[in-house]
C-alpha cells in the first residue's frame, strides 16, 4: 500500500481520538501541554512530520501516560521511513491500552520490511467489525502474494532465470517495500540479466532508514550516478525508489552529491555554448572541477568485485557483469562533453584522448561528436583520408542533416583534394601553423637554392614565390566590378581547402597572368605566365589614384607615386 495511502487512513483513524481527549482532559493537562498538542497536530496534518515528531516528544517529556502521544509520533515516524521507532512506540501504546489499530500499524510495518510471520502475528491480534476484519483480509492476502513472490524469486535466481528473477522481485516489492533481502534479490537478478540500469534503485538503504535500525543492510554502492543517466528512470508507482541515506553513508552521500552537482552544471554551461566553462567544471582544478577524474575514481572504488559480491553469491551462480566503463550513461555524457568541448573551441589534438575514449565506448563508433572530433584531429595531424573518412562516417551518424557536420567533412574533402595537387606549406617547409615571422624566414632560405643565380631554377622559383604568395598573404584581393564583390584572405582560403592558383576554382587570376598586366607591357612584350618582373620600372601609362589603388589590391601591393617594385620575374633580386 503506497504511503500517502497510509498516512490518510491513519490520520483518519486518529481524528476523532484527539477529539475526545482534548474534551475529557484538558482541564487535567500540565501547563503549557495543550498548546504543543495543537501545534504537532497542524504539523501531522501538513506533512511535516520529522518537526511534528521532536513536538510530540516534548509532549511525552510532560504526559508519559498518554497513549495518544505516542500513537501519533509514532504514525510520524511512520511516515518518515523510521519503522524501528514507529514499531516501539506501537508496542508502548499496547502496554498503556489494548488499541486494536496498534495491531494493525505493527502488522502493516512488518509486512514493508519482509518480515512476514510477525505481520500475521499481530493480525491475529486485531480484531474489531466488519469493517475492520476487511481490512485485515486484505492485508493478509497481500502478505501471501509477497510471500510466495520472493519464494518463486529465491527459486528463480537459484536456477539463474534472471530476467523471470527479476519480475517476481518487483512484484514482492510493491508490497514489502523495505525487505532488505527481496531488494537484494532483485540486485542480483537484475545484474544478472545484464540490466545495469534497472539495478541501482535497489542498492541502497530506502529513503529515511531508521538509523535505529541494526537490520544489515545492501552495502552502499554508487551505481546510480556510475550507471543511470542524469535523471534516473523510478520503479513503479507502486514501488519505493530507494536512495542513498545520509547517516549510513556520509562520505559517499557527499561525493554523490558532487558529483551530481557537477553533472548538471557542465551540462547547462554546454547548453549555454559556455565550453570554456564546461571544460573548467569536467576537468579543471578547483573544488567544483575535476569531475571526470572524481566520478572515475569513485566508480573504480565502489564497483570493484569486492562491493559486487556482497550479495551471498555461490560459485556456481557467480554474475558476470558487463564493463561498467564501456555502457555508463554517465561516463557517456561527460565524455561527450569534454569530446564536444575541445572540438568546439578548435583544441583538435587535445581533445582527441577525449573523443577517443568516447569512441571506445559501447556503441562509439556511431557517435557523430567522437567521430567529428577524431576527423578534425586527423586533418589537424594532416591525415587527409582519415579525416575525410571519419567525418563522412560523422555526417552520415546525424542523418546527413546536420549542416555544420556537412561543412566540416565538405573543408576536409577540399583539403584531401589540395593535398594531392599543392601543398604550399610543404613548398616552404613550414607548418600550417607557423607564424608571418616564420613563413618570411622560411621563404628567404629556400630563395637562396631556388633562385637560378644561386644553383636552381626558374621554375622552382616561380614555385616557391607563388607559394609565398598565398601563405604570407600580406593583403588581399578585390575587384568591385564583380557581382560577388568580396574581400578574402589567400592563406584562409588555401586553410579551408580552395587553392586561389587553381584554375578549376574560379580564382581570377588563372588563365597565367595577372588583372592589370596590360598596364605593364613594354615594347609589346609581357610576363611569361603572368609572373611580373622584381625590378624597380615605371609604370609605363599614367594611372589614376583609383587605378593604383585597384592595382596594389590585386597585387598585394602598395603603390604610391605611379611606381613601385613589382614581384614575379625570375631573373631580378631577392627582396629583403
């Protein structure tokens, strides 16, 4: 029967009780007795009852001979899970008066903690009218399917039919919510189907244990933040859902609720976009970070074999349990979120143990955010066809719908593309990441074997200054007389796989020459494949300020005066 339930049926039966106490003895009450009684009563009835129950000790302190007092702290412990006190103050309020309904609180405890032949004792204790044999008859019949439910469990674990193990447990339950061993039992065959999830609501002691209470109890455990997802799934209405007591366990009631805490603020901060803030709560330093480490931790202590075979298995029903590590839902959701957090702020090879571990996880290699993150990392590694092969794999787990995952497998694509063709990183012998001061430094070395004064030739020169052209990009290109009028950086473009030389692109200096090489010829001559001269010249038609400015934008340049030294040719000096 569920507690509300009770609770209602006993307020009922003690209603016309206070009546008829307050009428016939309030002249006889100590000083100051009354208004305690009022007060716990108004506390009773509003569902305070652990302030309703220290009120109602007070009382006792000034009327011990008051059976009513203690009936009503004790229908307060009741409510509050405290069954070893609620059971003693019912076995004093027989001692001041044969009340049947004591009998009744006894038996209807009893049979919550499993205990069924002492509820069929005091049963046999209550008697009263029709009314009151019905609700006996009831209980009884409850008691018999309780009872003969854990006989068919006990039978069905001894046999290993866990799954069949498992419903006749929770059918037990819905009635002796507080059966130590029927909980137990339910653990076991749960784990032993390899429900993990449907496990932890049984592990630890209910909500409100008497901490009275000397009954052994499940060893606490904590398989509900290591195993169940951020908001745990309950057994049937019908059934308690136990948690973890404070007073049996502190040390681990307080790394719980850590834990728990942390869970929830580093998933708001990534639903805010916070990742910076997500990343500081899941593995900074600092008493509210390192949760990823804590939860790790304490999952490894508390789920190791020795907290997993308290359970009284033998050796021939021994449970294998699958690798808690591999399936937590928990484990999941951080993971994905240090996974997520680095990819989004663009820290690929960090982030790449993160996304990794996730990908390992049960299910991980269809996990679009582990198998983006892995894809970003390779490219960053310049491990193109890996890239492109894990970000396909990536888009395709979203459904091919996600936009952002298209564009980032469309960049990689572009990249594997550029890689087989140029690579003008490589042609200056730096990295993707190297800085202006590197890439200049770079591009002055190479010039000085490149160059065919110095031993090489005009094409590796022409090489070489086409790809210093687009790493160093000091400037950028425009033309305003194009429908699609933009500005963009060449080193940008060649980042994001779209090499500005390739003809096939539409960059608009292919065809070999440059927009404005006619303002240069001379003597009816011109730039072999566009490539203009070193030297100092003067421009050879007078240009306008805005035909000058055009010029210096589409070359990169700076031009003032009407003349400048202009870059391309292969036979002039070095620039310093």
């Amino acid at each position: 029967m569920r507690l509300s339930a009770l609770t209602s049926s006993l307020l009922f039966l003690l209603l016309p009780a206070t009546g008829t106490y307050a009428d016939s003895g309030s002249g006889l009450y100590p000083p100051g007795l009354q208004p305690l009684i009022t007060r716990a009563n108004v506390l009773l009835s509003t569902g305070q009852f652990n302030e309703a129950a220290k009120v109602y000790s007070e009382a006792i302190e000034q009327s011990p001979a008051d059976y009513l007092l203690f009936y009503k702290r004790a229908t307060a412990y009741l409510s509050l899970g405290r069954h070893a006190a609620a059971l003693d103050d019912f076995a004093h309020v027989l001692t001041l008066t044969p009340l049947p309904s004591a009998h009744l609180m006894q038996a209807r405890i009893h049979t919550k903690d499993g205990d069924f032949a002492l509820a069929r004792a005091a049963l046999k204790q209550y008697a009263g009218g029709e009314k009151e044999l019905a609700e006996r008859d009831a209980l009884l019949a409850d008691i018999a399917d309780a009872e003969a439910a854990s006989k068919q469990a006990a039978q069905e674990r001894a046999a290993l039919l866990w799954t069949a193990c498992g419903e006749s447990a929770t059918r037990a339950l819905r009635t002796s919510t507080h059966s130590t061993s029927v909980r137990s039992l339910r653990v076991e065959c749960a784990l032993g189907a390899g429900d993990i999830e449907g496990a932890p609501p049984n592990i630890s002691p209910p909500r409100g244990t008497d901490t009275r209470d000397t009954r052994p109890h499940l060893p606490p455990l904590l398989l509900p933040p290591a195993c169940l997802p951020q908001s745990p799934p309950t057994l049937s209405n019908n059934v308690s859902t136990p948690t973890l007591s404070p007073g049996s366990a502190s040390p681990l009631h307080r790394l719980s609720k850590t834990l728990e805490r942390g869970f929830t603020m580093a998933d708001e901060q990534g639903q805010a976009g916070d990742w910076r803030g997500a990343l500081a709560t899941l593995k900074g330093t600092g008493k509210k970070g390192d949760i990823f480490r804590k939860f790790e931790e304490a999952a490894g202590e508390q789920l190791a074999p020795g907290h997993l075979t308290l359970f009284g298995l033998d050796k021939a029903g021994q449970i294998v349990l699958p690798a808690v590590g591999k399936v937590s839902p928990r484990r999941r959701t951080l993971l994905r979120g240090l996974c997520k957090g680095h990819t989004n702020l663009e820290m690929y090879r960090k982030g790449e143990e993160w996304c990794r571990m996730l990908y390992e996880m049960e299910g991980g290699e269809e996990d679009a955010d582990a198998l983006r993150g892995l894809g970003e990392a390779a490219l960053v590694k310049e491990e193109w066809e890996e890239g492109v092969r894990l970000l396909e794999k990536a888009f395709e787990a979203t459904g091919r719908s996600d936009r952002e995952f298209q564009a980032r497998l469309q960049k990689a694509q572009r990249l594997l593309k550029q890689s087989r063709a140029k690579d003008y990183y490589k042609v200056l012998g730096v990295a993707r990441d190297a800085d202006e001061r590197t890439i200049k430094k770079a591009y002055r070395k190479a010039a000085k074997t490149a160059h065919p004064d110095k031993g090489g030739s005009e094409q590796k020169m022409a090489a070489l200054n086409e790809a210093y052209e687009v790493i160093s990009n000091p400037g950028t290109y425009a033309f305003p007389s194009s429908p699609s009028f933009s500005t963009l950086q060449l080193r940008q473009r060649f980042d994001n796989g779209d090499d500005p030389n390739d003809p096939s692109g539409g960059h608009p200096f292919q065809q070999g020459g440059h927009p404005f090489a006619q303002f240069f010829q001379q003597q009816g001559g011109g730039f072999p494949g566009g490539r203009l001269p070193w030297r100092r010249r003067r421009l050879p038609v007078p240009l306008q300020p805005w035909a000058l400015g055009l010029l210096g934008v589409g070359l990169g340049l700076d031009l003032g005066g009407g003349a400048h030294v202009l870059r391309g040719g292969t036979n002039d000096r070095v620039l310093e």
